[in-house]
C-alpha cells in the first residue's frame, strides 16, 4: 500500500508539490493524470525516495520513505519514464550488480535476472550491453529491475510513452496481474483511454494541487452520453439543426451531440426532412478524456 | 549500521570499476599534480626540501581526492544514473560514504606517487611524526573529498568544473602552498587560514620535518576536524535539498 500524505515540494521558489495527498490500496490500480508539468513525475519520485520532499511524507507498506527509506525501498519497484543505466554496462551483469543492493548474491541474481528477463521479453538481449538497448527496451529492463525484490507496490511514470502497440499490451497485461496478486499499482500516463482501461480509480493532479480522485465508476457518471453522427456532409446548417438538441462538437468527420434531448431515430427522421442522409449514428461511451478536461476547465 | 558501511563500501568499489581511469580523473587527478610535483622537485636547488616536499604531498592529495570525488558524481548526475542509485534501498550517506571512499583512496594514491618521486629525487624520505603525516593525509583526503561533494551536489556538473577549479586554485596560492608565508602580505594572512590546505600543509610539514609555518600541529589537528564535522552536516543538508529531477 503506497500512501502520500500532505507532500510540498519546492524547485527554488517554484512550489512543485502543494500538499499531495492520496492512496493506492492493495490489489488497486490506481490512474494519475494531469497536464505537463503538473507533478506527476514529482509526486512519484518522491514516493520511490529519489527526491526529497520540503513537508509530508510517503509511506509505502508503512514505512517512511524519508525516515526508514532503505525498509521502503525494500518494497517497492519503480519504472521511470526514460530509465537511465550505465551505457556501458551488459543488461544482465548490471542486473546483478543492482540485486547486490537488496543482499542477493551473484550467482542466484544471475539465474533470477535470466528469468525476469524471459519475463518481459528481453531474454534474448541479456548479454547486450544496454546503449544498445531501445528505449522499449530499457523499460522492459526497468521493470525487470524493479521487481528484484518482489515488491508489493509498484509505480510506473509514463511507462506507455515510446512503446510500440505490443509493448503497451504487455504492460496492460502485467498491470492487471500485479492487481489479482494484490499489489499496489500507481501509473501516470497521458494515453487517458489506457487510464481508462486499467485504472479502478484516478487522482487527477493539476498545478501541483490533487483537484479531484474519482472511481471509474464515479467518471463514467460524470461524462454526459453522446450521440455520434456521421451524415453525407457537415456544414453550419447541420449544426444549427443540432444545436436544438443539445451541445454540439465537430471532430474529425463526425459531429457528436452531447447530452441529447432527443432519441437516435426522431433525429435521422429531421434530418432527412433538411436534407442530411445519416450514414451513420451511435451512443457513444463517455470518456475519461472529457472528464479530465472538464476537470481541469473548471480548474482554470 | 555495519549494513550501510557494507552498502557504502559495495558502491565504492562499483565506482571503482566505473570511474577510477576515466580522463578527467587521470589528467586533473594525476598527471596535474605530478606536474606540480615534479617542477617542486626540480626547484630543489631554488628550494629547501623541508620547503617544496610537504607542498608536493598536499597538492598530490588535493587534486587527487576532488578529482575522483567530482568524477564519480557528475558523471553519474549528467547520465541521471545517480537516480537508480537513490532508487535502491541505500541511504544519502551512504551512496555520500561511497563517494569519499573513493577521494580517501584517491588521496592516498596521489601521496604514494608523489612520495615515490621525491624519494627518488631526494635519495630517501624520512617520517619524524608518521602518525601525523598519515592524519593530515587520512583528515586531508576526506576533507577535501567533501567540499567537493558539496560542489557537485549543489551545482550543475559544468559550473560545478569552473568553481572547483576556483576553489583548487585559490588553494593553490592563497592556502599557503604555493607562495611561501613570508612573500603572503600580512593583510592577507587570515584569509589564508580560512583554507584547510594550510592545516594539511602543516601537518605534512610537522609529520615530515617537526617544523610548521602557521600554526602548531594539535590546533591544526583541531581546526581540520572542525572542517570534517561542519563539512560532513553540511554536504548532507545538501545533499537532501539540491536533488533535482
């Protein structure tokens, strides 16, 4: 269980971190979202004790990461979002040199890095010295070093950004597992639909401040029901017909009612008395991405 | 505790591996002070031998101890390894420990090769205190290796090259190596008791030759202990607060 409790964090007289508070339960993913420079990856390297924070603490499983940081550490893996290795370095040689860390010796390191490596598919490249690594790559190693120690908890910072689809998969994949073995799970990420399909809650972070923790549950609520139409064209005519019925957005080459004050058939029925042939409509599931921007909207 | 010297003494010797034959390390570690060393030693006609000497060692221990220390953490700091290392489950002192370790050996390292030369050019090199020399070399080292953290930690890795090369060289001439006491204005002389070059200086100087020139060797013993204490809480603070993403 990772708990962060009150953090403030400073860069100079930039207030990084303004007293961040939340949780991630055992067995629960938990989704951390927020603009560029909101303090997401702040908040994360504070939690793994790389960074120090200026008032509050972390305490994963219990344990202070700023009073009893080694105990901490003890429980924790981390994926940050451009993992840094000695270049110079074989992947499996520096895996063992790492494991030294957590009291395991050469040999067994050895036979434990060969196995995690097969694990995130990087089995064949253990003897690859890591500048050769792509950075796909380096965080398949990443993870395979976090989990040295079994830990319980987990944090990924942007752990999706520079993966190939198959890559993405496999994180989503492992994530998942992590949860049914009941570990903790934070991830930050800007692909807000993987957020969507992993996250059983999200904490939504903006200028440094936590705004809003929701349950997935709580954001499908949230997010009025929609109307996607596609007709033979768009045009200001189509909107204004539209406009009776609800908001309207154009995006890309469809036009989406939100919240619509009439049903799917009655609507193609006074369209085609205008003159606009519906080549196609659908309810559409409300999305994280628009709860997030009516998030940060009321924010700003 | 026993734990974290462990801890302390595995990164160490990882550094080791990593580190200890990189460029910088050599030229400014090694090759620099030597050079220095060898002109001491070549000036012996100009120079009395109790004079240039205990002058050699310390500049030997000074550029060897800062190079390896500012090395093995800004090379670390600019490849944003020094990340994973805090990751694992050590401690700031720890991975702080590792890294003096490191000036400590290099300290001794640049002594060795400097006494090995004027052993050779003065055809012998006697200890009169060698408990002394050995203090103000094991003292010397790591209080030297410390300011260099600090450097390092507080600052970005290029700026932190320019103010340790300003610190170095105004140890240089102003902390009372390479211009003698009597040449420094007296206005100037306590400035120069400021730099703990000077304590080193004279407690090579007393182990060496029984003599000193600024002050007597148990309050240097003293004053470099004080630097060691100040240093140490100091470069921690820093240590804590300066780690940037």
């Amino acid at each position: 269980m990772i708990v962060i409790e009150n953090v403030d964090k400073y860069f100079g007289k930039f207030k990084a971190l303004d007293n961040v508070s939340f949780e991630v339960r055992n067995g629960e993913i938990v989704g951390y979202v927020g603009l560029n420079g909101a303090g997401k990856t702040t908040t994360i390297r504070i939690a793994v004790g790389v960074l120090y924070p200026d008032k509050g603490d972390v305490l994963i499983n219990g344990y202070s990461i700023t009073r009893e940081k080694r105990k901490a550490s003890y429980h924790v893996g981390w994926v940050p979002e451009l993992p840094i290795f000695e270049p110079d370095a074989k992947a499996l040689d520096y895996f063992v040199y790492l494991a030294g860390y957590y009291g395991i010796p050469a040999g067994e390191a050895r036979r434990m890095g060969r196995e995690l490596f097969e694990k995130v598919g990087i089995g064949e490249a253990a003897d690859k010295k890591l500048k050769q690594y792509s950075q796909g790559m380096k965080k398949r190693f990443a993870l395979a070093v976090s989990m040295i120690n079994n830990p319980d908890n987990f944090l990924f910072d942007e752990v999706l950004n520079g993966l190939d689809p198959e890559g993405i998969a496999f994180f989503r994949k492992l994530a998942l597992e992590f949860k049914r073995e009941g570990r903790a799970v934070l991830f930050s990420s800007h692909i807000l639909s993987e957020v969507e399909n992993l996250a059983d809650r999200v904490v939504f972070i903006h200028k440094g401040r936590i705004i809003a923790v929701h349950t997935m549950e709580e954001i499908k609520s949230m997010a009025k029901p929609a109307l996607r139409i596609k007709t033979d064209r768009v045009d200001e005519g189509l909107v204004k017909i539209l406009g009776e019925y609800g908001e309207v957005r154009v995006k890309d080459d469809a036009v989406y009612l939100i919240n619509p004050s009439i049903d799917s058939s009655s609507l193609i029925e006074k369209l085609s008395q205008k003159g606009y042939r519906v080549e196609e409509i659908n309810r559409v599931r409300p999305s994280l991405e628009e709860v997030f921007f009516k998030i940060i909207g009321e924010q700003k | 505790m026993r734990d974290g010297f462990v801890r302390a003494w595995y990164i160490f010797y990882y550094d080791l591996k990593k580190y200890y034959l990189k460029a910088p390390v050599l030229s400014w570690g090694i090759l620099f002070p030597l050079t220095i060393v060898l002109v001491l030693g070549t000036g012996f006609g100009a120079y009395t031998y109790s004079r240039m000497i205990p002058v050699g060692f310390t500049i030997a221990v000074l550029f060897a101890s800062t190079s390896i220390v500012h090395v093995a953490v800004a090379f670390e700091k600019m490849s944003g390894s020094i990340n994973q290392l805090l990751f694992l489950p050590v401690k700031s002192w720890e991975v702080a420990l590792a890294k003096i370790l490191g000036g400590l050996l290099y300290g001794f390292i640049g002594a060795g090769l400097a006494g090995g030369i004027y052993y050779y050019l003065s055809h012998g090199l006697g200890f009169i205190h060698p408990l002394i020399y050995l203090y103000s070399l094991t003292i010397g080292s790591i209080v030297f290796s410390l300011i260099t953290l600090l450097i390092v930690f507080w600052l970005d890795p290029v700026p932190a090259v320019a103010v340790l090369n300003i610190v170095r060289f105004t140890m240089l001439f102003l902390g009372g190596l390479l211009i003698p006491k009597p040449m420094i204005p007296p206005i100037i002389r306590p400035l120069v008791l400021f730099f703990p070059s000077v304590y080193v200086n004279d407690l090579f100087n007393y182990g060496l030759y029984n003599r000193y020139d600024y002050v007597d060797p148990y309050t240097s013993m003293i004053i470099l202990l004080i630097y060691l204490f100040t240093l140490v809480f100091v470069a921690y603070r820093i240590m804590l607060r300066i780690l940037k993403p």
